[in-house]
C-alpha cells in the first residue's frame, strides 16, 4: 500500500507538473523573449525540481536535528562570551554546518570541502565543486551581452561547473541582474566582496549553486535589456523587482554565510516550484519585506517547495516576511528573531510550517508581539494547517499560534524524530552568522 501511494503522489506531481505549461505567461518572470532555449531550460528545471523533492520531509528535519543535537553535547551554550560582539578569541565553530569546514588553517587550500557541508533540504547541492577555480579579478560590470573575461558576469555565464572565488576586496555595482548557469559556487572567503547599489542575483531554471560569504545591500531594481545568461544565448530581459537573491524555477540551492540588507524588493525570493534549498548562517537587517517563499496564491505547483531555514539572525530593523509562505514545507530551525516590526512567519494557501528551537525576541510595540501571521483565511480555514512549534524559546511576550490536527502533530515529535536543539542555544549556533571576514593561511 505504501508503494502504491507513493507512486500516486508521484503522478499526480508530475500532472501538475504539465498543467505548469498552461501558465506560460506567469512563468516567465522577467524573460522577454521566451524562445525555446528557455523553454528547454524551463522543462529540465521542473524534471530536476521534482527529482529533488523529498516524499518524506520529515526525515530530512531528523537528520538535520540528530547533527545539532551531536555537536551540542558537552558544549555550555549560555556562557557570557557568546553573546553577539566582535569575537577576538580563538576560532569556533558553533554549529554542524560550521563545525564541517571551519578552523582550519589551510582551508583556502581545500575550499571545495565547503560542498560537503550543506544541510537540510538544500544538503545535495554541490556548485562547482566538480569543476575548475575561477577567479574573479575584475569587479567591474560594463557589458551585458559580451561581459569582460575575469569579471563575475563572464564566471557565472559558463557551461561547465566552476567554483568562483576573488582576487581582492571588491565593490560590484552589477548595471543589469546576474543571471546564473548551473553548476556554480560564488564563494567570496578571504577577500571583502559586497554586491551593492545595483542589481540583485537570479537563479532561474536551473540546478547546484552555492553562494557563500558576500554581502549584498542596497539592490534596486533596473529596467533591463538584452543581457547573457550563458556563453551561447543571451536575450531581452524586463525590468528586474529588485530582489538581493531571486530563486525561480531552480532547484539543489544553498545559500550560507551571507550578510544582506535594504534591497528594494525581497531579500531572497524563492518562487515558481524552487525546492531543495537551505538558507543558513546568514545575517538579515533593516529591511521590511524580508523572505517570500511562494509569489502566487494559484500557483499550487509550489506544493513541491522545501526550504530549510537554519542557523540564521534575523537582526535589527526587520518588519515582515521572515519568510512569507504559500504551499511547500518548510524548516525553520535554531534561528535568532529580534525585535521584527509587524510579525515575523506568514502564510497562505496551507504551508507546513515546522517551528523548532528558534530564539523569537519580540519589540515592545504590543501590536507585533505575535510571531505568526495567517493571510487570506479565516480561522476555521487555518486551523488545519499544520504550523508546529517545538523547543522554541519566546521573549519579551513573543506568542506563537500553532494549528493542525493533533495526530498530524505526531509525525514530528515521534521517538526516532530527535528534537532540534532548544531556544536558549541559539545565541551559541548563530554567533558567527553573516560573512566571516576569513584570511588566508589563518583558521576561518
């Protein structure tokens, strides 16, 4: 029986999958000119998407957990040196995800061991890891359709896997959206990289990237024009949202160690049936609209979406969206709240929302001491769906509403499902959130 339902939900996913192709027009996002290039693009992207997707969430959050609650053993997560400062002790690693890379001294000798390390839904991506360095030493971004060889634009356009590194600090105002090919990683470790006052990231119809210790503020949205998105094919592109990182379509995405604020539309948005994705280590600040994790409330192909959120601060001046959900399931785990300015997890159109030892601080406005927010709904709607909270820790008069059916509760408080760790040791496992500031020859 339980093989004849799996392949059921397999068929009925990929029926949906091929009623996707109706909707042409609202999946074309900011493409001009969807030729069949795109078109190809777009149908190994919803194959690879479906390959991704996990009939059994809940033991990817298992496994997540089991790691966590591994390197805390043993480990006083309250101590007064952890708290959020300037650390000038010697290096640590505080969660899984760090513990597999960091402190090492000869890491930019092995930086491809970064591709081990992913967890969560996002735990197959590898980047480049299979495929040459490439160094950035150019940061300037004057030609979309014949970008300079050394810049980022000519890196992220390539046919074969590259892993992305630079050659010095540098400031790169991108002039139109950075339209990525698969099989890449940008990891900006050991040098300063911002991606600032510009256009934002796009990671649309493809597969395995890595982004990894930059800082992308200040993204704003441009008006288009023909740009390259590969070595063999470039066209009109429309105006850009805005986005600091824009996920559609993709899927095999993690994005780690990543410090990003005030961007004119989202700072990640992960749309049209993305999955397979973790955001982790990265530090949010002073931005209202912060994560949306599904655009459309018709779009029930985000059914397939499953997003882990780990490890993360969402930090000052943070108002909503943190993230906004429609559809999919998503992990939310272990991450730091401050002080958000209306509420901080929202959703439509029934997302799973699994809650587990989060830190949720609320501001003093009495108005936003709620964490959760359901939109377009009426209770006796959102009740069923099934939003959990467990070992979260909520400060200063935080609440959070849970909904579901009890007996749907027990598929993730079950014996062999090992409970993340508790709210009080996110201090410890966010410490080192953001970028990094690695130096060469010296522990990260």
């Amino acid at each position: 029986m339980k093989m004849e339902a799996y392949h059921l939900s397999r068929l009925l996913l990929l029926l949906s999958f091929f009623a996707f192709s109706v909707l042409a027009p609202a999946v074309r996002a900011h493409i001009g000119d969807f030729d069949e290039v795109w078109t190809k693009r777009a149908q190994d992207a919803r194959k690879a998407a479906l390959d991704s997707y996990k009939e059994n969430p809940e033991d990817v959050t298992n496994q997540f957990n089991k790691n966590v609650r591994k390197l805390l053993q043993g480990t006083n997560s309250t101590r007064r040196s952890l708290k959020r400062k300037k650390y000038t002790g010697p290096c640590l690693a505080t969660n899984p995800i760090d513990a597999c890379w960091r402190c090492k001294k000869n890491w930019a000798q092995n930086r491809k061991k970064l591709a081990d390390c992913a967890m969560g839904f996002g735990h197959e991506a590898t980047g480049g890891k299979n495929g040459e360095i490439y160094v950035v030493t150019d940061g300037t971004d004057n030609d979309m359709v014949n970008p300079k060889p050394g810049t980022l634009r000519h890196a992220v356009i390539q046919k074969e896997p590259l892993w992305i590194i630079f050659a010095k600090n540098m400031i790169i105002k991108l002039e139109q959206e950075l339209i990525m090919a698969g099989d890449k990683t940008i990891d900006g470790r050991g040098s300063n990289v911002r991606i600032l006052n510009g256009a934002g990231i796009t990671i649309q119809f493809v597969k395995n990237i890595i982004i990894h210790g930059i800082h992308i503020h200040g993204i704003v949205s441009k008006e288009g024009g023909m740009i390259r998105d590969s070595v063999d094919h470039y066209g009109f592109r429309t105006q850009s949202d805005g986005d600091g990182i824009s996920i559609f379509g993709a899927s095999n995405i993690w994005l780690d160690h990543i410090s990003m604020s005030n961007c004119k539309d989202g700072l990640i948005d992960i749309i049209m049936a993305s999955t397979a994705i973790t955001i982790s280590n990265c530090h949010f600040t002073n931005h209202n609209e912060v994560m949306l994790f599904g655009g459309d409330n018709s779009y029930s192909q985000d059914k397939i979406m499953q997003v882990t959120v780990a490890f993360n601060h969402f930090g000052r001046g943070l108002v909503q969206r943190i993230p906004r959900c429609r559809f999919g399931f998503i992990h939310i785990v272990n991450n730091k709240y401050t002080n958000w300015l209306m509420y901080a997890i929202g959703g439509s159109q029934a997302p799973t929302i699994i809650s587990q030892g989060n830190r949720f601080t609320a501001s003093e406005n009495l108005a936003s001491k709620e964490v959760t927010k359901r939109d377009y709904a009426l209770p006796e709607v959102w009740k069923s769906w099934t939003w959990i909270s467990q070992g979260d820790l909520l400060l200063n008069g935080a609440t959070f509403t849970t909904s579901g059916d009890p007996k749907s509760k027990q598929q993730f408080t079950k014996a062999n499902m090992i409970k993340a760790a508790p709210g009080n040791t996110v201090p410890h496992l966010t410490k080192f959130s953001g970028t990094l500031g690695c130096k060469v020859n010296k522990p990260c």
